[in-house]
C-alpha cells in the first residue's frame, strides 16, 4: 500500500500537471531529435507521481542523442518552463567524471592508482593504514561518509571553501571508519580526497582538470562547478517538499566542500554525452573502461557491486549512478553492451525512489523508438 504521504503527494502533482507539466523538446528553431512514442508521456507520469517540479531527460543509441525532452517548471517562481537546456545539481554522479578524470591522468602515467593517496595529497595527515587512489574511487579507502546525525554541520554546507585542501578539514582529522580494502563503504569525502590527489598529479586545480580531461572531450558545455555566486543560464531553481506535500524552496547550500564528489551542475544531455564518450573510446582505452566497469573486491575478496566510480548490476550489463543533494537529483545509467546511455535530472532534493526503473524504462524507448536524428540534441 502507498505511504499516505505518498499519496497525498501525487494527487497534489496530479492537480497541477495541466499547470506545470508541459512538455518540451527542443527550443527556439533548434531541430529536435526524433523523440521515442511514449517519452514524454513517462516524463509526465513520472513528475506527477513523484511530485517533481520538472523532469528532464535525454538518451542515446550507438553514439546519436536520440531524444533530449523536459517537463514541468525550471522556475516555479517565475513560470519559466523546464527544457533539455535547464542545467540541474548533478550531486554525486558528478563522481563518474572525477573516476574518468584518475583515470585519463593513469593513462597518462601521471598517477598512479595505486600509490598512497598521501604521495599527491600531503595535506590528508597519516593514518594507521596506507589509502590508495584506487581504493577510493572503489569506495574501499575506510573514509567515512556524510555524519548525517549532524546534518546541517556536516552535510548542509552553507560555507564557502576557497580550496580542495581547505575542504579536507571537514573529515581529514577523524580516524578511517574501517581499514582500508576491508569493507565496501560509501564515501564523499572519500571522493573529496580523490580530488586533493587529482590536483597534485594534474598540477592545475580540479575544475581545470576535469575541463581538460573529462568535460571538453566529451563536448559537455552546460557542464560546470555548482558555485552559487555564478551566473549560469537556465539554472534551474530547486525545490525541497514540506510535510504537507507542496514545494518549498530548497535551503541554502554551497557544494564547495565536495565538487570532486557531487558538485557540478549540468544537463541531461550532458550526462548522455559523457557515456557516449566513454563507449566510443573518446576518453578512456580499452583497459581503462573495463576495469572502471568491473565489480571491484575487497581484501577478503567479496564483490562490492561497484567499479571505479560506479554501480553495476550484478550481471554487469548495467553500469550507474545516482546524485541526490539540495535542490537537485540526477541519475546516469549505460547499458554498454547494447550502447545504450540515458540521462536524467529534476530540481527536486532527495528523489530516489523508482529512479532505477525509470532509467530502464527511458532506454527501451531510446532502444525501440526512431531512427537517431542529425540534427543533435538541441543542446
């Protein structure tokens, strides 16, 4: 049976989908690709079940974006419509371009995966144990995670930090949470560290990198920092849900304590590019790609159901990755094999439910729908 709030939540959504849940494919005189029957349907029927503001999503099929489609309001506010171009918080998928990132600057013999994370990040004290690159990336280095019984200390952030480094202070002085190799655990600041050790190997700082390695290649330019002083066209505003079901402004947040591990903002379509890249080879050689899709093992040798800066199923068929933060939630799904790459986002803080399903959902569409169109994403 639905949680009663559930409920309550979509007959809200339900009432104000004629208002808000327009659709949209592409704008201005932008050719749109071919969009699969059904798409903007399932957008719309999602949004309202779940209560989002706007849903925005977009897919591709053998290295074509084959549609890129947006529902609902970018700005409640201002009446402004959500489209593929409304730029969402990306939260933690933003961890797949910093996995890319190590892993370009492996190939490029500058890091080493392996190595102490302290041979590139002196300003992480020592720890009992040695933490690897690697072992972060895999989740495996015993940094902890968000305390989240102090949710607005340690995860709410509203203080600007001016550097990676300055960021460590968060986390860097408590003990590991386990030893490292031992236990699969979860871990943003772990991801943090990775970035600290990007920046010593790179010798530029993590925007810089990621710029250079990840997001140009892969022609991501909605890609950037979620800086909230910065002008950034079509940003679309985020929303939280109060107990009564409607939608409130999401607090204020600044993600400078974390952009290595769920601070950049972009679009859907983005998303679909960088795993379009990363398929193609674009980015990553052959090994590269394997071994971040492969499930990693801990010291004991017990599967952790995650690569290098990824999920995956436990076939391996699929690799992905949510983001949940203030504000925002997206999610980024391939199904290498089949080529398959699906993206999507909302301004909505903390929807997780169904999201899995929905990328499933989206990359039959993309997989049974028309023929990829020339014209791009309109984005």
């Amino acid at each position: 049976m639905p949680h009663p709030r559930a409920s309550k939540i979509g007959r809200i959504a339900l009432l104000l989908a004629p208002l808000l849940l327009g659709g949209s494919i592409a704008s201005g005189s932008e050719p749109a690709p071919a969009t699969p029957p059904g798409a903007l349907d399932l957008l719309r029927s999602t949004a309202a079940e779940h209560g989002l503001p706007s849903l925005s999503a977009a897919a591709a099929r053998d290295g074509e974006v084959v549609f890129a489609a947006a529902v609902g309001m970018e700005d409640l506010e201002r009446g402004v419509e959500a489209s593929p171009q409304t730029v969402y918080p990306l939260g933690s998928v933003t961890k797949t371009v910093t996995a890319t990132a190590a892993l370009r600057l492996a190939e490029q013999g500058a890091l080493d995966l392996d190595a102490p994370v302290r041979q590139y990040c002196p300003a992480y004290p020592e720890k009992p144990h040695e933490i690897t690159v690697r072992q972060l990336l895999a989740h495996l280095g015993g940094v902890r995670h968000y305390d989240y019984r102090r949710f607005e200390e340690d995860f709410l952030n509203t203080k600007r930090f001016s550097s990676i480094e300055e960021a460590l202070t968060k986390f860097a002085g408590d003990p590991l949470a386990v030893e490292p190799g031992t236990e699969h655990l979860y871990s943003s600041w772990g991801y943090v560290l990775v970035g600290c050790a990007l920046e010593g190997a790179g010798g530029r700082t993590y925007p810089e990198l990621v710029r250079a390695h990840v997001l140009g290649p892969a022609g991501m330019e909605r890609t950037s920092l979620a800086t909230p002083s910065d002008i950034v066209p079509h940003r679309a505003a985020g929303y939280s849900k109060a107990d009564d079901g409607s939608w409130r402004n999401a607090g204020c947040f600044d993600a400078s304590d974390r952009h290595p591990a769920g601070g950049l903002l972009g679009t859907p379509t983005d998303l679909v590019r960088l795993g379009t890249a990363l398929l193609d080879g674009r980015l990553l050689e052959d090994g590269s790609l394997d071994a971040m899709w492969s499930v990693q093992r801990t010291s004991g040798g017990e599967p952790t159901g995650a690569g290098l800066g990824w999920a995956l199923s436990e076939d391996g068929a699929e690799a992905f990755h949510g983001g949940t933060t203030v504000g925002g939630t997206a999610y980024l799904y391939v199904r290498p094999a089949d080529r398959l790459v699906v993206a999507f986002a909302t301004n909505v803080s903390l929807w997780t439910e169904g999201r899995h399903e929905l990328a499933r959902a989206l990359a039959e569409l993309a997989a049974s729908g028309g023929a990829p169109a020339s014209g791009g994403a309109g984005d």
